[in-house]
C-alpha cells in the first residue's frame, strides 16, 4: 500500500512539473509571495486561473485546482527532495476573484529552512 502512495506522489509531482510550466510561462504573475513563516512553515501565496471555456463552478474549480498546482510546483523549485511539497503541504485559504483564485499553500517540515536549495 506504501509503494502505491509513494508511486502515486510521483506520478503527481512528474504531472505538475511538465504541465505546469506552460502555465506559469502564460501567467508571469503566478507567484504573489513565497516567505518563511517560521522554523517549521513555508508559505506560498499564488494564483490559478480557469481552464478556458469554462465559467461559473466549474472555472472556480479549475481555478482552484492550477492555483494548487503551480504552488507546488513552484514549492519543488524550493526545497530539496527531502521536503515532500505535496505530502508536507496544506491548502490555508482560496481567495475568488473574477479571473482567478488566489491559493495560500503552507508546507511544514521540521527545521524547513535548512531544505531551501535558492
């Protein structure tokens, strides 16, 4: 059961580095600020933006969920492979807006900063 949740972590880590690199290519203000909250929380605060064609929900949606994903790409960027960007992290608050969500992602990590590879 172990080697699938590792596997599956993988395979969604490989997902967001090749697909969300056109996003952020698309979107230069994808990152709205990325801090050390303390010993132990990273913050990263980043828009997603609605598939196209999409309205409503279902734009809030996916809105919400390539907010998620650019913040944890952008968190694998940051941290060395010890940090688990997408096992350590957790969704704080999505802020709507009319053309976009604004994500703030926290990862906790014990000591984090002695991971940041910047």
């Amino acid at each position: 059961m172990k080697h699938i949740q590792f596997i599956t972590s993988i395979v969604a880590i490989l997902f967001v580095a090749c697909s969300q690199q056109i996003s952020i290519q698309g979107k230069p203000d994808v990152l709205v600020k990325k801090y050390l909250q303390d010993d132990s929380t990273y913050v990263i605060i980043c828009k997603g933006y609605p598939k196209p064609g999409t309205s409503g929900i279902q734009a809030i949606e996916t809105a919400k969920e390539a907010a998620l994903l650019n913040a944890q790409y952008i968190a694998r960027g940051i941290f060395s492979e010890d940090v688990d960007v997408v096992k350590d992290g957790l969704v704080e608050k999505y802020d709507s807006s009319d053309d976009y969500v604004i994500l703030t992602y926290a990862i906790k990590h014990p000591d984090i900063k002695q991971y940041i590879q910047e």
